[in-house]
C-alpha cells in the first residue's frame, strides 16, 4: 500500500517540433488504463512551442488540455474554434475521427500546460467527436485546510467537474497548495491512481516527490496524507480501468491492429469523421 512506482518525464517533441516532457506513454512506461498519454509542455522561449501542433488527425479516445500559463487556439475539421487561457481546460471526444489544430496565442511568455490522452471503451470509440471549451472560472474550486483542488473531472464532495464520460468513472483535479499544510483528500479508491508533482514538492505517506515526479498509488487516498510545500502543485489522475486490448498507431487508438488499419484508410481517404 502507498508509493508503488516512480516516474519522470523524457525530453520529447510533437507537433512542429513543440518541445515537452512526455511522463505516461514514454519507453518505459506505457498507458496506464484509462489514461494513454500525459505530456507537459513548459517554456519561456517562443522557439520552443510557437510551432504549435497544425492539423492531424485522431480516432478511438479523448484529449484534455490544461494551461497553467499561456494560451492555446483549438480549430477542428467540424467546425469548432476556441481559446484556452490559463486555469481553462479544452475536452475534446475524438471518437470516430477528428481533424484539429491546436496553436499558441502567443509569441512572448511562459506557455505552461498539460495534454492527457484518455480511452474511450470500444463501444464508444466510433461514436460523433465532440468539443468543449472550459474557460477558468467555470471549473469548481474546493478549498481544503491550506490548499485548494481545482475540480476538472470527477466529483468531490458536493462539487463535479465539467468533464464527464458516460459509464466512465475518473477524476482529474489540480491541487494547489497556498502554503505549507497536510490534507486528507476525500476521494475514493480507483483502479488507476497517479500523482504528478509540476511545481514544488510534496510528501505522499512519508514518501517525498519532487517537481516532475510521478507517482503510482496504490491503496485509498481518503486514508493518506498529503504534506505539500508552500506553492507545490499536484495533478490528481484516478481512474477505473477499462480492461480491454490497446492497440495504437500515433494519434490512432483503438482495441484491435486491423481497426488501426481502417483507421489509417479511412484518414488517407479522407473518410475519417464519416459514420
């Protein structure tokens, strides 16, 4: 029970050569069911990300970006178009097929955020993609003893984030801490539960986890302390397994090698998105 594995993120490039950190979904250390892929992108230097990620296409499961800094443009093949600034979220249901390009606002300044790819059960993976647009003073914030849960996902206590799955149960919060302080997180067991620490420090059970650290949990949360140092910041990943066979080529994610391939068919032929 407690700190089963620790991870730290790998330098990498996506898009147009955007450079992050990519932490879940790196060489040695594959999809943590239902969570596919966690990236951290963070610079003060426009080279580094004013590239941004032009159009490509996705199939089979969901994106969800979130800026701590910075702000990102989202313009997609069934008309959407939206802007998301520091504290905002963009939730994006590829499903069957999508086309999107996701490109800075900015040419100066710190451009900080996260992308998280989560699955989709094989009988929604072929269902219409869907968008939305979470600006920041829409998601519900909790406030603890000394810290403050930023709600994305999920439901704590009386409060539930905007983002949802039917017949999916996961939650995804950034825990802030205003200043020094221990918390006991009123959340339930899940499957998946993971801990990614992007600015300070915190101690999980006696168990000390610096910036760009990630953890996988096991055990109950509702029973552990979280110690975290004045201005530490943690994203909470928890998560109910799907349990079924991933098979993925790049932004393609579906169960079986032959959906892969009708995937890469369906985008040459320009029939992605169709039903």
């Amino acid at each position: 029970m407690g700190v089963l594995k620790r991870v730290k993120g790998i330098a990498a490039q996506d898009g147009a050569g955007v450079k992050l950190s990519r932490i879940i979904n790196q060489p040695g250390f594959k999809h943590q069911d239902p969570f596919l892929m966690l990236d951290e992108f963070r610079s003060d230097d426009p080279d580094d990300y004013i590239a941004g990620f032009p159009p490509h296409p996705h199939r089979g499961f969901c994106t969800l970006t979130y800026m701590l800094a910075g702000e990102m443009a989202h313009e997609d093949s069934v008309g959407n178009k939206g802007l998301v600034g520091a504290g905002g979220v963009q939730w994006m249901k590829a499903a069957r097929g999508i086309i999107h390009a996701e490109m800075p606002k900015q040419t100066e300044g710190l451009m900080w955020g996260f992308q998280l790819w989560i699955n989709l059960p094989a009988k929604f993976k072929m269902d219409a993609p869907e968008w939305f647009d979470y600006k920041a003073d829409v998601i519900p914030e909790v406030h603890l003893q000394q810290s403050m849960l930023r709600l994305i996902a999920g439901r704590y206590g009386e409060q539930e984030g905007p983002v949802n799955l039917p017949e999916q149960r996961f939650l995804v919060a950034d825990l802030r801490f205003s200043e020094a302080s221990s918390e006991k997180l009123d959340i339930m067991a899940y499957t998946t539960q993971l801990l990614y620490v992007y600015q300070g420090s915190i101690t999980l059970d006696g168990e000390q986890v610096e910036r760009g650290e990630l953890v996988v949990f096991d055990g109950p949360l509702n029973t552990s302390i979280i110690h975290g140092e004045q201005g530490s910041g943690v994203m909470l990943l928890l998560g109910d397994a799907i349990g079924e066979p991933i098979s993925q080529y790049g932004p393609f994610v579906m169960n079986t090698t032959q959906e892969i391939e009708q995937a890469i068919r369906d985008y040459q032929q320009g029939r992605l998105t169709e039903a």
